[in-house]
C-alpha cells in the first residue's frame, strides 16, 4: 500500500516505522524539521509537501498532538479533504475530542471520502513493538479496510461504532484509568500512615476486589511491581501531562453530553495540581509522590 504518515513525533515514528517494516511504501510529513530529519535517517522518504504525499497515497494516518491540529490537517485550505485522491482512506489515530472527530468526519463524508477515528492505548513502548489497542470508530466497510494495515502497528483492533466511537472509548476508558490509579495512590498514602508495609497490601490487594491494572502494572510505590515507573524516578510511561489531557476532554465530552462524572472531575483537578507543582513529565503513577506530601488535618479528638 502507498502510505502517507503525518505526524512523526513519539508515537507516530515508530509506527511509521512498523508500516514500512510490513512493506508498505511510507511516504511521511511533519512540520518539525526534527522529525522529518529522525524519519529520513531510518530510510523514511519525506514528500516535498502534504498536498503532494496526500496525492499520490491509498491511505493517510495523523498521528498529532490534538483537535486543533487534526482540524488544520484535515479542514485546512490545503488540508487533506482537499488533496487526497477520491478512493483513499483516512485514519486519524490522533486523541482528540469527540465532537471535532465527528465534524471532521462529517466533512470528509460531505466529500466521498472514507474517514475514521482510531486512537490507540499502548503508549511509546506499544507503539515501538507494535502492539498497540486501536479503537475505531467510522463505517464497517472504513474498518475493513484499515484493519489489516492498522495490524501492522497494533495487537487488538476494535471497531467500536460509528464516527467518534472510537474517542468516545478511549476518553472512557482513560477515564477509568485516571481514576484507579488515583485510588491506588491514596490507598498506599493511608496504608503508610498506618504503619501497614507496602508489599503487604501489593500481595493482599493484588488477590483482592481491589485489583486493578494500575496496582498489577504500573504500581506507584516502588518495590511490588520491577517493570513500574515508580521503579525509575516516575520516567514515564505515560506522562502526566497526557493524562490530564485526556481527563480534560472526557470532562469536555461528559459536559456536552449532559452525563455525571464526579470522579473523573476530580481526577482531573488533582491531575492539574500535580501538574502545577511540576511534575507534569513524570509518569502518571507520581499522583502517589504528589498525594504523599500532602497533610490533611486532622480531626480533633
Ligand atoms: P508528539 O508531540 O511527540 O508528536 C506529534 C507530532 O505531530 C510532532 O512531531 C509535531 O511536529 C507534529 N505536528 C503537529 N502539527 C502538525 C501539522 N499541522 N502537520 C504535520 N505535523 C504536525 O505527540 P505523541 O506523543 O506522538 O502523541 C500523538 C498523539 O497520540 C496525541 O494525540 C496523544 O494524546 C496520543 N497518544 C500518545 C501516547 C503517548 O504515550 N505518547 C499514548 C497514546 C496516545
């Protein structure tokens, strides 16, 4: 397949990378000078412009950093729905919030152009070893075609609905994890208050209904779990400051779809102070470092 990839930042080149390495013929842009030199020096070839790449390609995937990029890559004067040829299929595997997917789609649609959304769960690792979650979102015949070619980056390819279904799942399920790892953070915070040793409630918890991915995987305290960020200084991972993102726009979703989401509001706040105070670039399991510093009063006895 002839191949155009946008966007050749932390995830998108190691997936560009995993397309060429399944023979796809990859033909990449980006804006950032960086990127575009990091593509060439693996042997990835760089179209003289978007327009040009878009052109000559069967399919287009985006990989960029939010809605308002998607938007200037897709609906611009020289954006995609302008140059990709009629037949062609569009990926953005972009996270961005639901309702500029569902416009942009709508657009491409006016067009006669297949679009999908299909964000993707795995981080830089899953991306590198090309087992990445893709969630998707568009028409049945759209996933049919794109899921041979997104099983050169990923593992577990879902068509979740229709357009925005696939933001819709990963906001949903980002949520989720937002919120259990903040729980398991307090857990830990409560249980070395109480003198209760960490192993202890790792080997009790784990084996207990308050398993979860964040305790099993990504344990904030360090000890438990060798492979955890926790274990390296909170080197992510998955940034902070990605995960605030993400609570932010399913705040941004839960608002305009009129649904209550009181834990994930939460989340998001603590995730902004921890943010604030700096640590923003740590992975997200520092919610228990940032949680640990904090005292709260007690009640008098
Ligand atoms: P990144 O900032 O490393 O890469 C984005 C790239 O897009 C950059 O190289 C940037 O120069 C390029 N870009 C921006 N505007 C452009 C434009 N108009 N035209 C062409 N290129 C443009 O970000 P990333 O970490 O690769 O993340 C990309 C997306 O994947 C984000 O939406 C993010 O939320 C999502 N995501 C990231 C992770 C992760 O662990 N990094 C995990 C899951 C999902």
């Amino acid at each position: 397949m002839r191949i155009q990839f946008i966007g050749l930042g932390n995830m998108g080149l190691p997936m560009a990378s995993n397309l060429r390495r399944a023979g796809h013929e990859v033909t990449g842009h980006d804006t950032a000078p960086r990127a575009r030199d990091t593509f060439i020096a693996q042997g990835g070839y760089i179209a003289a412009s978007l327009a040009e790449g878009a052109a000559a390609a069967e399919v287009v995937i985006t990989m960029l950093p939010a809605g308002e990029h998607v938007r200037a890559v897709y609906l611009g004067a020289e954006g995609l729905l302008r140059c990709a040829g009629r037949g062609s299929l569009l990926i953005d595997c972009s996270t961005i919030d639901v309702e500029t997917a569902r416009e942009v789609a709508a657009e491409a649609a006016k067009a006669a152009i297949t679009m999908l959304d299909a964000p993707v769960s795995g981080g830089t690792v899953g991306a590198e070893r090309a087992t990445l979650t893709f969630m998707v979102g568009g028409s049945e015949a759209g996933f049919a075609r794109a899921k041979p070619i997104l099983a050169a980056m990923g593992k577990h390819i879902v068509h979740a609905g229709g357009p925005g279904a696939g933001q819709a799942a990963k906001i949903c399920n980002n949520m989720i994890l937002g919120v259990s790892m903040l729980g398991v953070c307090e857990a830990f915070v409560l249980a070395g208050r109480l003198g209760l040793e960490r192993h202890k409630l790792f080997e009790i918890a784990s084996n207990s209904s308050g398993s979860c991915w964040s305790l099993l995987h990504n344990c904030p305290v360090p000890g438990p779990v060798p492979t955890a960020a926790s274990e390296r200084d909170y080197k992510p991972g998955f940034a902070a400051a990605l995960m605030l993102k993400d609570l932010k726009l399913s705040q941004q979703a839960a608002e305009s779809a009129g649904a209550a989401t009181p834990m994930g509001a939460h989340a998001a706040r603590i995730y902004e102070a921890l943010a604030a105070a700096g640590l923003a670039e740590k992975d997200f399991s520092v919610a228990f470092r940032f949680l640990d510093a904090l005292l709260r009063d007690k009640a008098p006895s």
